[in-house]
C-alpha cells in the first residue's frame, strides 16, 4: 500500500511538471511543433521517468526524500522563489524568442547543449547512487553520515554541479540566448543555497567540518 501511494505521488508530480514545462514552452512559442522545445522535453522527462522507476523498485526511501520539497529553512524558502521566477521567466523567453526570432544560434550550439545536460544527467545519476541521503530540502536525517567517496571526493556539492550543467544547457537546447542570460542568476542562487546548506551541515551532521578540510571546493574543482 505504502509502494502504491509513493507511485500516485510521483507520477502526480512527474505529469504536472510535463503540463506546467509543456506550457511554459509551447504558449510563448505559438508552435507545438517547435523542435527544439520537443528536444528538451524529451532529454529532461524520459531519463527522469525510468529514474523514478528504478528508485521507486530500489531504492523507495530515496524517491520519497526527492519527492519531499517543502523548505522549513527561511533563506531556503527565498532561494526556492527566486529560482521559480528564474524558471518561468528563462521558459518563457524561449518560447517568445522562437516565436518572434530575436536571437537565432547555431546548430551546433543547441547539439553541445544537448551533450552537456546528457552529462548533468549522468553526473546527478551518480550522486543519488552514492548518496542514499539525498533530499529536496535542507535537512540531517536520523542516522546520516558524510559521503566522501566518488563525486563527493572531488567536491562537496556534486549535485548541484550536476544541476548547473542541467540548468545552463537547457537554453542552449531551446536555441535562446536570452533565456540563458537569464539562467545565469542560478549562479548566485545556488551560491546562497549552499552556503545556508553548509551552514546546518556543519552544525547538525557529526564529521563535517573535517569534510570540509578534507575537500575544500564546493562547486567547481579548483576553483570554488
């Protein structure tokens, strides 16, 4: 029974994320045909449909934590607005700008884009498998310890790595430069996130403030 309500809840959320981007993408656009919105679509919901499936099989208590996104953090509940608005705005633009032709890129722009969130993809594969702790929201979870093997060996927040390449490849897919203008506030945003993150970690998570010594970047080796 408890497997069966996981499932309805997941796929309540992984078919209204597919409306609500659908949406975003092909109103502005006037064009349900537009192919680059259809690329996106495709590259973001197939690999996170079978990924559900496997932790719903596998790994359930890692699905269910995924699944779970109310904030309790003050600062977080800000990083998850201005990130909203960061989506709607950046979707939005996209389509508006295959609609009106603003800014046309090359086609192999839209190809390394679609390299480079096949990338993000893997790399966010790799952190859910080595860590089974992983949530949505900021949170210690009973038990929990520091992951510093594989990914988390190189730096300290490898899923939000992940994500930037996920995040700034998108208007490379949708062949938007405005919309990617408008992707790069994430910088900041995820910046603000992890600093509060590290903040709880450090306070609530026994071992790592010697993690912390231990790996020193946070984002990008060798850099931050």
């Amino acid at each position: 029974m408890e497997r069966k309500r996981l499932l309805k809840e997941a796929l309540t959320k992984f078919f209204s994320g597919v409306i609500l981007l659908g949406a975003l993408l092909f109103l502005p656009a006037g064009d349900a045909g537009w192919k680059n919105g259809w690329i996106l679509m495709a590259a973001l919901f197939i690999p996170m449909f079978f990924a559900g499936i496997l932790m719903l099989a596998k790994a359930p208590d890692l699905l269910r934590s995924r699944l779970k996104a109310k904030e309790t953090q003050s600062e977080q509940k800000d990083v998850i607005r201005y990130s909203g608005i960061m989506f709607l705005a950046s979707f939005v633009t996209a389509g508006l700008n295959h609609r009106f032709q603003w800014i046309s890129m090359p086609a192999a722009v839209s190809w390394a884009g679609i390299l480079v969130f096949l990338l993000g993809y893997c790399m966010l594969g790799e952190v859910l498998r080595e860590n089974q702790y992983l949530s949505r929201v900021i949170e210690v979870q009973e038990n929990q310890s520091v992951v510093d093997t594989g990914l988390y060996g190189i730096v300290r927040h490898p899923m939000y790595s992940a994500t930037v390449l996920l995040f700034l490849s998108m208007p490379l897919i949708l062949d938007s430069l405005p919309s990617f203008v408008i992707m790069l506030a994430y910088i900041p945003i995820i910046t603000k996130r992890i600093r509060n993150e590290e903040a709880v970690l450090e306070a609530e998570l026994q071992g790592y403030s010697e993690y912390k010594k231990k790996v020193r970047c946070r984002l990008i080796p060798f850099v931050w």
